[in-house]
C-alpha cells in the first residue's frame, strides 16, 4: 500500500467517477483502475461497488476511506515537520549561558528569536564558561553564550557579541564610594572578592594579570562564581571586586561601580557565542544569524 493509492482512493471517493478522477489526478483512466484494483487486491476487500451509474463505496471502503484520511493528513504532517526542520523553523534549540549574559543580552536575543519561530522549543542551561565550552564541544549544547576571552583551547567557534569593560564594584559605605572613577593600583591593600580560580580560571587570570601589571599584590578575601554573588558579597562589606560594567542596573544600591582609568590594557572582556561549526543544526543557525542581528539593531539603536 502505497500513499499514491490513498490518495486515489480519496479523489475516487469523492467522484465516485473513475474519467473524473484520473482528470483531477493528472493521469490516464486505466492506470487508475488498475491501481485501484491492486488495493482492493493487497486489502482483501471490494472498496467501491461498479454500478451502472456509477461507483459506490462498499462499508468496508468507507472504513479504509477514513482511515486513507487520516494517512494522509499525518503524512502531510510530517512532510511540513520534515521541511520546517529543514529551515530550523521547528525542532530543539539547546542553549547555555553565563549569569552575567542575562544582563541585557540574552533576553533581548531570545525575545527576537522566539517571535520569529515560535515553533522551537528552548532548552536553556547556566554555567561556568569552561563547562558550557566542553558541552559545546560534545554536541550536548547547540550553541552558549560564554565570557570573552577564553584562554584555554577549545574547538568551538567564538563570535563576540557584546564587548563590555570590568569596573570596581565597592560598597556604598565605602570611602572609595564617592569617587568617580579608580585606577587599578588604588586596589594595593583593599581585601579582594575575584572569580573563581578553578571554575572561572580565565576572568580570574585576566583580573590577576591586569593587578600585576598594576603594581597590586593581590589581597583575596574571598573567591566567587557568578556576578550576583560578587555584588552581594561587596554590599555586605566583604571586599572590593572586578565585575563586567553590564552588571550596572543589577547592583543594589548599597554597591557602586567605578570605572577604572586608566583603563588597563589587557582587560578586554565581553560575550562571545560558542558555536561548533560542523554541527550547527537548523535552528541554531537562525539562532546565530539573530543574534548578531539583534546585536547590530541594538549598536544601530544606541
């Protein structure tokens, strides 16, 4: 049984005219009654009854007929499924993300994407960088927003999307609260709150070289992963930390942000997409391209 003959047997049905079906089917009368006698062969059964006046569907015919529909519309279901996929318009995006992308970023991406396919469903997962960049790498994450650099060695792709600069976040009882800007050497002696060495290794080399190089023997009070920790471990007086500027409309109001300037050289920071380019399906490859239209709207905009 072949879909071709269901579809006959539906144009058939509906004429109940062997002449007016095989017109309506683009094709000649005879191979339709002999198709159509192969299916009655292949079921067992007579499907129409050949009258005088015409065709009839036998009771088992119309059985077959609604089930011949049904075929048909799953199968035409699948064809859509099958090209949509194609085109990325439905399926399964699987996304991870640092906390520090939520800031402005990933919402403004993800509000953009879902309006343009709202027929692919989203799987999101927050990490570490470093975790994010091995799940890329193991195809168990389509595409991540990831901190920017990274210094390790990773087969992943990476796009910067949005350049940020780091800045001090200091408390707002703090005597270096009602500065305007700092520089790094002020930094000599204040208790320090920086990322992670083991689960945040690249900002916390980066934030380590750029004190260095600012002549600041590092006085670390406490280590932290995600950003939102930082700025609560700051207004809780705990210390001084190196946080991304993006995180501005998140600090309380008992933290204030203070550019550095100088700005140091070697800081240079910000989101990148993680991409494994031999793997990108569908879907994430209108991910990406609205990503980074999102992004030069945004540019365009401000």
């Amino acid at each position: 049984m072949e879909l071709r003959q269901l579809k006959q047997l539906l144009v058939l049905a509906e004429t109940l005219n062997f002449r007016r079906a095989a017109e309506r089917l683009h094709m000649a009368q005879p191979p339709l009654s002999t198709s159509i006698k192969k299916l009655e062969e292949e079921l067992g059964v007579q499907l129409f009854e050949r009258l005088t006046t015409g065709l009839k569907l036998t009771p088992a015919g119309e059985a077959v007929l609604r089930n011949a529909r049904h075929t048909l519309f799953f199968a035409e279901e699948a064809r859509r499924a099958a090209r949509e996929g194609e085109s990325g318009a439905q399926g399964l995006l699987r996304l991870g993300f640092v906390g520090s992308a939520t800031y402005s970023l990933m919402p403004q991406i993800i509000r953009s994407f879902r309006r343009h396919y709202p027929g692919v469903d989203i799987v999101i997962e927050e990490s570490t960088s470093v975790e994010l960049l091995r799940r890329v790498e193991e195809h168990s994450l389509d595409v991540a927003l990831v901190r920017f650099p990274v210094l390790g060695p990773t087969r992943a792709t990476l796009a910067l999307l949005q350049p940020d600069e780091m800045v001090a976040a200091v408390s707002a009882d703090s005597p270096l609260a009602a500065r305007e800007s700092i520089a790094m050497s002020e930094l000599e002696g204040e208790p320090l709150i920086v990322y992670s060495r083991t689960l945040v290794p690249t900002m916390h080399a980066l934030t380590m070289q750029a004190l260095h190089e600012a002549g600041v023997n590092p006085r670390v009070a406490q280590e932290a992963v995600q950003v939102q920790t930082h700025l609560s471990l700051v207004e809780s007086g705990l210390g001084v930390a190196i946080v991304p500027a993006a995180c501005a409309k998140y600090a309380g109001d008992g933290v204030r942000l203070l550019p550095f300037r100088p700005a140091p050289t070697s800081f240079h920071v910000g989101i990148a997409l993680a991409t494994l380019p031999e793997a990108v399906s569908p879907a994430a490859r209108n991910f990406i391209a609205l990503a980074h239209a999102t992004v030069a709207a945004h540019h365009a905009d401000a």
